[in-house]
C-alpha cells in the first residue's frame, strides 16, 4: 500500500548537530575558541551561567548516541568537526587524539550504516585566530583552507558529503551586528567584510575539494523568507532588502558564483563594499557548490520603515526595513517563535526557480520547548506537538517534491538535547532528553514516531 506522503527513494532523514554543542569543550585535549574565552571572561553573559565546557557529553558517549540514531531510524548525521579540538593552535599541530576521536565516531556511524555529513565551521572561531582579527582578517582564510584541506585529507575516505560552513550570516550577525556573538562588535561595515571573507574561505575549501577528492561538497545556510506586509511596492521593497541582506548575500554567490547586482548597488551606495583582491571574482564564479543545506526554523516578516532613520546615527541593515509581527500569525507556545509551515515549500520553490533546482535538504528544523520535563508521562517525554511540528514541514516538503524540487532529505535539529549558545539548557530540540548531572539518555515519544515514519519513508496522517 502506498503512504499518502511517500518520500523518494534514498531519502536522507536524520538530525544535525554541532561539535561546541555536544561533545563538552572540557573534555580531551582541545584549544580554546571563541566560546571558550568569552564564558571564561564573561559568564553572566551565559544563560543560568552554564557555558560550553558542560554539555551533552556526545564525546565519551557517542557509542551510545549512534546506537540510538540507528534505533531512530537515521541513514544519515551531521556532526561538525572542532577546529580547535583538530588544530589545537587554530594553525599548525594537529591534535592526534582529535583524529582517534572523530575517525572512531565516523566508523561507528558507518557500521551502522548511518552517513556522515560533516560540517566543518559551526560558529567556533579557534581563539589564537580571533586574535589575529577572526574573520576580518583575510590571512584566516590560509590558516581555514589548511584546516578544511587536512579534514578532507584525514576522513574524506570515508566522509562523501562535506560542509564548509553552518549559517555563515549568524556569526556576521551576532559577532558583529546585533551583540549576541563574540567579539560582540556592531559594525556594518565590518560585517560585510566579514561576510566577503567567510565567502572567499568556503570558496576555496570548494575549489581545493573539487580538485582532489571526488565527493559532493557544499554549505549550509538559514534561508528564511522574507515576507512583505502587503503587496504594497514599499513594503515589497523593504522585503527585497532584507531577503538581499540576509539569504542573497551568502546564497547567490554560493549557488550561482555571483553577488546579486542590487545588493552591490545598495553597499556601493551607503560605501559599504568589501575590500576585494584581483582573483577573487574568478574564484567565485569558478567553484560552486554540489549540495545545499537549507536551515528553516521560522520566516522573516517586514515592512517598509515607518521613519526614516536619523543619518546622524550609524547605518545598520533596519535603516531598510522594519519587522512586522503578523497578527493571527501560529507561535510556538513553548519558545516563542513563529511556526509557518508553508515557509519550508516557499524556500524550496525558490531554489527551483531561481537557482537551478540545485540538490537542497533541509539540514536543520526543529522546536525548542522550554520545561520539557512537564510533558513526563510514565518515564518519557510525551513531544505530540514535536511530531505535528515535523509532520506539518514534511508535509510542505513532499509538496516541494511533487512540484519538482530536488530535495534530497530531512533532518531534525537535533539528536540530543544540546547546548545553545544562548540559552544553554533552556530550549530543549532532541529526539533524546539528556539529564545533564547523570547524562542519561532517554527517547521522547517523538524518537519512536521518527523511526517508524523513516523505515516506512513516510506516512498517512
Ligand atoms: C541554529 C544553529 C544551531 C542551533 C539552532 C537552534 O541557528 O545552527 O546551532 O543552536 O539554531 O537555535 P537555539 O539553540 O538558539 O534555540
């Protein structure tokens, strides 16, 4: 009997996860990285003051972990590799009981025949390197390549599909526009060169890929749609802007080796463009990627500005936009955030129409619930409103599938209850609670649902 949403053949689902987040910056040998300086000189920065040293202990239990992927139905993870933990100096040594650890955690994946995507920057800057200025320093790129180039040489036997970047415009944003990242700097202009220099390193990592290894490539970016008001041409202008700023800045260029014209036009504008060298136009037009990781949690809703912003103060993007909050619009009662399940259909229609129908997945989705423990119910979390929640993407994404997108799989943020980089403990997204004193794993009821609908590859209702 054919299911009413039934998924393609070879049909990734799985979860995504991040090395900062699970595997506990105190554990093994590891430098110190952005996160680890900044809880070390500013802990009441920290949620409950928990910082990245305490988290799930993914790295002395991950044969467990993967044991329990298997039993969750997963073909298929992300994991991001450390910098910090590979190179311990952000340059030069590289840290062999790094290698142990992640060549073991790979072949364990591959024993139990679940495939390892691998991510290599997810928000952690090695700390010598901020030094040298992070990102808006372009020699980081040389000392990024060498580690993106000794993580292919290490594991790309075994790992076929590699990331370069998660959400490149999130350490853009909470580094250097909104202060909720280190170096927690707001400055336009010095975002955007550092936007231009993430580009330029995930551009090389490409080009260094393509030419010496033979498997699929790519970047994972949080595409979240930007919404207009009303049909209005202000408010529809407003949107552009944001969607220009926000998703086109690192989609464009990725996908289709050029910066959109009206964003350059824009920067050019308020003098906000880049410094760039000779070569680099080339390097972006030359090296695209093969795959694409779409992270989608909730949409961007705005309209035109209401007033016009003082240009006596500095320029920030909201001098082009305002945000909006839609009445009527469904929130996450648990979090806060909006839940808009069309949004995920609207990416991927997007991508279709606009950039070559380019093999996408969605590698991030999922819901923070604040106070998991109340949903107890004989020993389990009993997350129903986590399964509607994937039921109502999936859903939207078998509609993409049958409208013609190239959409390759699904995967839950995220395996385990982890840290975040804000909220610590506070928003729980596992398939697996964690008791974070005993680190006892226990599966939801959404774990149990995940495994059935994936060996099933897909449902009724
Ligand atoms: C994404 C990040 C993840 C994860 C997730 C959930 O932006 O790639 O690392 O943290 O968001 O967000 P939060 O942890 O803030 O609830």
């Amino acid at each position: 009997m054919t299911l009413k949403y039934t998924f393609p053949n070879d049909f990734w689902w799985g979860s995504a996860s991040s090395a900062t987040q699970i595997e506990g910056s105190d554990n093994g040998i590891k430098g110190k990285d952005i996160w680890d300086h900044w809880y070390q000189s500013e802990p009441n920065r920290f949620f409950d003051q928990i910082g990245p040293g305490q988290t799930s202990d993914f790295y002395h239990h991950y044969q467990e972990d993967i044991k329990n992927m298997k039993q969750t139905g997963h073909n298929s993870f992300r994991l991001s590799i450390s910098w910090s933990r590979l190179i311990p100096g952000g340059k030069g040594e590289v840290n062999q009981q790094a290698v142990d650890f992640y060549r073991d955690v790979i072949d364990q994946l591959l024993a139990h025949e679940i495939e390892p995507f691998v991510n290599l920057f997810h928000f952690d800057m090695p700390y010598p390197l901020h030094e040298l200025g992070g990102w808006e320093n372009r020699q980081v790129i040389d000392a990024y390549l060498d580690y993106a180039t000794i993580a292919f040489e290490l594991f790309g036997d075994r790992v076929k599909k590699w990331f370069t970047f998660n959400e490149p415009i999130v350490p853009v944003e909470g580094g250097y526009l909104y202060d909720f990242h280190y170096p927690n700097i707001v400055d336009f202009k010095k975002a955007i060169q550092v936007a231009y220099h993430t580009m330029i390193a995930h551009k090389k990592a490409v080009q260094y890929y393509h030419g010496n290894f033979n498997g699929e490539i790519g970047i994972i970016l949080n595409l979240t749609p930007s919404y207009p008001r009303s049909q209005h041409p202000a408010d529809l202008k407003a949107a552009h802007l944001c969607d220009l700023l926000f998703n086109r800045s690192f989609l464009d260029p990725a996908v289709k080796g050029e910066y959109p014209k009206d964003l350059i036009e824009l920067l050019a504008t308020y003098d906000l463009l880049p410094q760039i060298e000779p070569d680099d136009e080339q390097l972006i037009r030359d090296h695209q990627i093969d795959l694409l990781g779409v992270n989608y949690y909730q949409p961007r809703r705005v309209k035109a500005k209401e007033n016009l912003p003082n240009p006596a103060s500095p320029i920030m993007p909201e001098w082009f936009f305002d945000s909006y909050d839609m009445p009527g619009r469904k929130m996450n009662p648990y979090r806060g955030w909006e839940i808009y399940e069309k949004g995920i259909y609207d990416i991927m229609v997007n991508l279709k129409d606009n950039y070559g129908n380019i093999p996408s997945f969605i590698s991030e989705n999922g819901m923070g619930v604040e106070n998991e423990e109340r949903f107890v119910n004989n020993g389990q979390i009993e997350d129903d409103y986590r399964i509607d929640f994937i039921k109502g993407h999936l859903k939207w994404l078998h509609k993409a599938i049958l409208a013609g997108c190239n959409v390759k799989g699904y995967h839950l943020w995220t395996f385990l209850d982890n840290w975040s980089w804000m909220n610590a403990y506070k928003n729980r997204y596992g398939f697996y609670a964690v008791d974070i004193n005993t680190q006892k794993r226990t599966a939801k009821k959404s774990a149990k649902w995940f495994a059935k609908i994936a060996e099933q590859n897909g449902f009724n209702n």
